[in-house]
C-alpha cells in the first residue's frame, strides 16, 4: 500500500476531532448528530474513528454514505494514519473523527499512544471537547482548563456542552469556560432521555442496514442543531493547518536547469512522455489480462461477520487479489473460484443455527482445509472452524471441525486490549518471528480437546504480557486477535503470493 519516499506532500483538509472527557461523556451522540446535520446541509461528510472500533464506524456509514475508516497509531505508523486520513478525506467537505474513550486514554497511562490526543497531534486536527456538566457549574472551567494543560501541543478549539439542565444552566458554564480557558463554547445539548446510542449490541447491524436507526440519527441532528453554531465549527474546521506528511507516491521532482539545457531538455521530456504514454496502454492491456488472472479471496460478509478493516481489504487488492464476498448466513457456499478465504469477526454465535444449518458453507470449509487452501479466520470466524459452539442461553451446534476445539459464550467479557502478534512458525501470513499488531475482544472461551499438543499461531504480547493464541494448522491460520495488515503490508503481499500458489497448483490439477 506505501513505499517510502523523502518527498514531502502538503494537504488541504477540514477537520474536527470530536473528543469526550471520558466514556459516557457524549461523543458519539455529537459525532452522529454533526455528521447528520452537515450532510442534510448538502455537505460530503468523511468520518473516521480513532482506535479499532468496528462498531461506531458502521454508524458514521450508515449516516453520511460513505465507509468510515479507523485511525489508529499505535497498530499502524504516524504516516500510515496520516496517508489513510488524507487519501480517505480527498473530494470530502468535512471529516469528523470521533475519538475512543477519554481525550487522554489509550494503551498506556503514561503517555498518549493509543489515544485520540495521540491521533489529534499526528494529523493536526482541532479538538472539540464535549463535557459533561450535570450538577455542575464553574467547575466545568477547571476540568476543561486541566485537558488544556496537561498536552500544551493539543489544540482543543472548542467545547461542547453535554446534559444541561436548562438554558440557564448553558449560560453558566459557558461564561465560566471562556473566562477561564479562552475558547468558545460552541453548544449544548439537554438532558434528553431519548438521546441515547443504543447499546453497541449484536442486533445492530441488520437494525442499521434497515433502517431502523435513521429516526434516532435525525434527533441527534435537529438537537445538536437548535443548540450548537454550525458555522462556528465549519470555520474551526477549516481553520486546521494544511496537514504535511512523508509522501508514499513518489512524484516528479522539480529541478532548475540552466537555459542553454532547456531545449535539449524539452525534447528529452516529449520524447519521455510519449514512451510513458506507451508504457501506460501496454501497462493497462497487461493489468486487464493480469485481473483474469488475479487469485481471489472469498470472504464472508453478513451480519454474522462483519468487522473487517477497510485497510486490510484494499491492501490485498493492491497485493494482487480479487476480493468475492459471500452470506453464509444466507445459506450461501465458498464461492467456486475462491483461492482463499477469509472469514471475520462478528457475532456468529447470534446466528449459530444458521449457520450450523448451512451444510453447503461448512463442508466448503471443510474442504478448502483438506485441499489445502490459505483459510483466515479471526475471532468470530476462529469460533466458527471449531467443532461445536455453545451459544449464551447453553444451547450447543455443530460447526466446521476444523479446529479441535469448542467455544463457550460467557456474559463477562474473557479479553480487551491492544496485541503485538509475533508468529511462532511459519503461515501463508507470516513467517516465524514476523510480527502484526492488532486487537482483541470476545466473550467466548475456545477449549482445546488436547492441550498438549496445540499448533499456536502467535505469541502475544497485551497489558497482562505474553500468551499463546491462535491455531496455525495445514494452511489454516486463526486466532482471536483481528490484525491490522497495515502494521505489516508484507503480510498482504505473502498471503496473495500463496494464493496465487494455490490458483496455478489447481490449475495444473485440471491439465
């Protein structure tokens, strides 16, 4: 997806981060009721997240049209975020950034990684606070006084004020916030019990895709609207430095030549672009017979599997690969021209007796694994290869077999948190030692049948140190960490070439 470059690129993008003093704080509320408002103004509105959500971003889609996209520098490089935002953000009027916890919270208490400050400060984007004010009044100065000064590079440009009681109670701590900390109060929004963003719970897909949640993202609209200056925030947004980054697109450098060499020069240059232009139409007659050739990857996408980033995506597209989707849920099979599959995480275990029921999806797993096929599973696709999985309410079905194992749900939650996956042999993703970072959240345990004899896939590395995890067996390769690509784009390119491997060997079968 990038290669290095020394030349610098300058960029023009609108932007806000909308940043909470804590979980709770109101954020997504703003962050949906912004975006409506300004895409009902006719504005193209781009929206991102910061860490590695999948869910907020199926709301930022769902409400301005476009994919929203995660930014996150911890699992990928400062100038991978940077690359990401501005080639997302390109065409758009406006993005909205909506950050992850509190301002400061990330990975590490001591520093910023992790953070939505960390992501504010690598793309230079303004902050709008939004702060909680219930049963306060000028106290609502001294704590956004304290965000300002505890990151003095951080540009929090403005604050918005969340559950107040009345006008009255607006008034209040407004006055108190910009006489203390010298930035507008840009608006309010009441203590409104209808507000609520439902709990990001496994229904919320099919409830998103119809519809259903289209009434709620227009309050949110007409409330942030009828107490917050729109224009205000256009202006703090437009006012964002244009944002400088290390190119991955090599350009054409620019040099002074003396004028005795122009002439000469200037015939080099003709002679250069015709060549070029031949380059291209040849390049392009062989990328068309290069794209009937393209190994493809089949992956799973329903409501059932649903959390994949659009970066790990389009880097296997780069790498070579065409990308056929496919519902198990559906009762749709592994497509007949798959060279690999790749199933994602979701919520299986909403839709285990469907899938369970779909003989045509799990022997085609079934299959792929005896002959060999570059299989990818995580999380929910990881639970899915096991032989049996047994749902919340203690109800157990059968699943693919693959992997010797059986899940159990749980109500607590079994893991959280940010994972350095190092390979510990050799995978169509990986090679020994080859390291992807990624995250991990799930509420089911995966029990091996014999313990012993586990064939791991990583060893890795979280706030409570180091763990095995993950199954690497006969070309399937699953665990429960859902891995960023772009924390190592050669992974994108190894899987391809093993597919590709995959495409000729049945080929040749076939002759």
């Amino acid at each position: 997806m990038m290669t290095s470059d020394k030349q610098h690129a300058t960029h023009v993008r609108p932007r806000l981060i909308i940043a909470g003093t804590g979980s709770g704080a109101g954020k997504t509320t703003v962050t949906l009721g912004l975006m409506k408002a300004l895409a009902s103004r006719g504005l193209r509105v781009q929206g991102f997240k910061c860490g590695p959500d999948y869910i907020d971003p199926t709301y930022h889609t769902a409400v301005t049209g476009r994919a929203s996209r995660n930014l996150d520098a911890w699992m990928t490089s400062p100038e991978y975020v940077c690359h990401t935002f501005v080639q997302a953000a390109e065409g758009q009027d406006i993005s909205i950034i909506e950050g992850v916890m509190g301002l400061y919270d990330g990975k590490d208490p001591l520093s910023n990684t992790g953070s939505t400050a960390e992501i504010a400060m690598v793309t230079q984007t303004p902050v709008i606070l939004v702060v909680d004010v219930r049963s306060m009044a000028r106290s609502a100065a001294a704590i956004v006084l304290g965000f300002q000064q505890l990151e003095p590079e951080l540009n929090i440009a403005g604050v918005i004020v969340n559950r107040c009681g009345s006008a009255g109670h607006y008034q209040i701590v407004k006055k108190a916030i910009e006489q203390m900390c010298d930035i507008p109060v840009v608006g309010w929004l009441k203590r409104e019990d209808d507000m609520s963003i439902p709990e990001r719970h496994l229904g919320l897909v099919p409830a998103i895709e119809r519809g259903e949640l289209d009434p709620l993202f227009q309050r949110t609209a007409d409330v942030l609207s009828e107490g917050t200056d729109l224009n205000l925030l256009l202006k703090i947004a437009g006012a964002a430095p244009p944002l400088k980054f290390k190119n991955y697109i090599p350009e054409l450098e620019q040099r002074q030549v003396p004028e005795q060499q122009q002439n000469q020069q200037n015939t080099e240059v003709e002679q250069e672009h015709q060549d070029h232009q031949e380059h291209q139409e040849h390049q392009k007659r062989q990328d068309d017979q290069d794209h009937q050739a393209r190994p493809v990857i089949a992956i799973a996408r329903d409501a059932a599997f649903n959390f994949y980033y659009p970066d790990n995506l389009e880097l296997l597209e780069e790498a070579g690969a065409k990308l056929t989707y496919f519902s198990p849920i559906a009762g749709e099979g592994i497509p007949a021209d798959a060279d690999s599959i790749y199933l994602g995480g979701g919520f299986p275990e909403e839709f285990a007796e469907a899938i369970a029921t779909n003989k045509l999806f799990l022997e085609g797993l079934r299959q792929a694994a005896r002959q060999h096929m570059p299989v990818f599973a995580e999380c929910g696709g990881y639970m899915v290869l096991a032989e049996t999985l047994t749902d919340r309410q203690g109800v157990t079905f059968n699943m693919a077999g693959i992997v010797p194992a059986h899940v159990q749900m749980q109500t607590k939650r079994a893991a959280l948190g940010y994972r350095e996956a190092s390979a510990v042999q050799d995978s169509f993703l990986l090679e020994k030692g080859d390291i992807l970072r990624g995250h991990e959240f799930h509420y089911s345990t995966m029990t091996y049948r014999e313990t012993d004899t586990i064939p791991y896939a990583y060893e890795t590395k979280g706030m409570r140190g180091l763990k095995p995890e993950g199954y690497n067996s006969g070309h399937i390769l699953a665990g429960y960490t859902h891995v960023h690509l772009g924390s190592n784009p050669e992974a994108a390119h190894r899987w391809v070439e093993h597919c590709r491997m995959y495409r000729q060997s049945k080929q040749k079968e076939v002759e």
